[in-house]
C-alpha cells in the first residue's frame, strides 16, 4: 500500500519492508481487512489517492 500510494502521489522513494517495528509481525496477517458487516465504499485503494493530488 505504501509503494502504491507514492507512486500515485509522484514520489520516488525505496522502501525496505521489515516487521520489527511498532507494530511488529501482528501487522502481517489480516488486521486491515474490513470486519463482518463493514460498509465497503464503491472507491477502489487506486482510485483514493488519485484523488488526493
């Protein structure tokens, strides 16, 4: 999602993924994905930042 939401915005930046950090290997597994019952948006993640220039 990072290199994707950079590359949206017109930066060029390299980045290294590591899970030691904040908030470690908990991170790896599905935490960002909507819950049971979530309202999904029709805006796709490659269509949000698009519109944030």
């Amino acid at each position: 999602m990072a290199r994707r939401t950079n590359q949206a915005l017109g930066r060029e930046v390299k980045l290294v993924p590591t899970w030691s950090g904040l908030f470690g290997t908990g991170m790896a597994g599905d935490v960002l994905l909507p819950g049971e019952g979530a309202r999904i948006a029709p805006t796709t993640f490659d269509e949000w930042p698009a519109g944030q220039r």
